[in-house]
C-alpha cells in the first residue's frame, strides 16, 4: 500500500494494489474509488483531505494476528 499526498491540491491518493482499474465510482462529492475487473478496490482518492478525512496527520500501525 501506498499513500501519496499533494499538498498543492490538499488530495490524498492510497493506492491498495497495482492492478489495472477497470472502473472509477465516485462515493461522494470529493472521494473516488477505483475498482478493477472484479469490482474489487484499487485505490482511493480524497480531494479536500484535510477537511474530508482529518488528514492532518497520518500514522500506520500494523497489528499482529491473534491467536487462541
């Protein structure tokens, strides 16, 4: 995964896989999707991230599997 943010236009861009994108589906006013053939999510765009999506900081905390 990767997250890429340009401050020039206050838009965040994750990109989950590399795959191709099939489609773009727009889920409000300022966020997008891109999905591949199967429907399943590539990437997503956020413009107004700031205010949007709280992106005033970002942090990435990777949890460890439970086990029983």
């Amino acid at each position: 995964m990767r997250v890429k943010y340009f401050s020039d236009t206050d838009t965040a861009h994750i990109e989950f896989t590399d795959k191709e994108v099939q489609e773009t589906k727009e889920i409000s006013e300022n966020i997008y999707i891109d999905v591949d053939i199967k429907g399943n999510i590539v990437s997503m765009t956020i413009e107004h991230a700031k205010d949007n999506a709280g992106l005033w900081e970002f942090s990435y905390q990777e949890m460890s599997r439970q086990t029983a």
